[in-house]
C-alpha cells in the first residue's frame, strides 16, 4: 500500500484500546521457573516478512534469514 517505510502508518500506545489479562490456573515448571507462560508476540510474528518484503520490492534482492544487513544485500 505503501511506497516506503516513511508512510507506514504503526499502531502507538493511543491505538491500542484496554487490553484484558487472562490468568489461566495452570502451574507448569517445564516452561520456566515460575511457571508463566505468554501469548504476547503472536500479534508481530509478520513484521519481520513485511520487511522482508519491502526490502525485496525496494532492492530486487530475496533474503530468506534473519537477520537481514546491508552483507547480504550486496
């Protein structure tokens, strides 16, 4: 939609409405010691193909690992 990054309009803390936190009443020690688990980075697993994306549309040059740095572009 966009033609750079420039214009890449990103959600700021005034986007975002209240968030509700769920606790589930599940203790597990294998994950961590304290037993927490998260679900928090499901919502930014794309990003990282997006500007995988752009820099393809912007330079012609598919890179396929992360990270992504100016070495492998040349």
């Amino acid at each position: 939609m966009n033609h750079n990054l420039a214009e890449y309009h990103a959600p700021v803390n005034a986007d975002v409405h209240d968030i509700e936190v769920i606790f589930v009443e599940e203790h597990d020690d294998i994950i961590n010691p304290l037993g927490a688990k998260g679900l928090g980075e499901n919502g930014i697993v794309g990003e990282a193909a997006a500007v995988g994306n752009a820099i393809y549309h912007a330079t012609g040059k598919r890179v396929r690992d992360l990270p992504i740095t100016i070495h492998k572009l040349l």
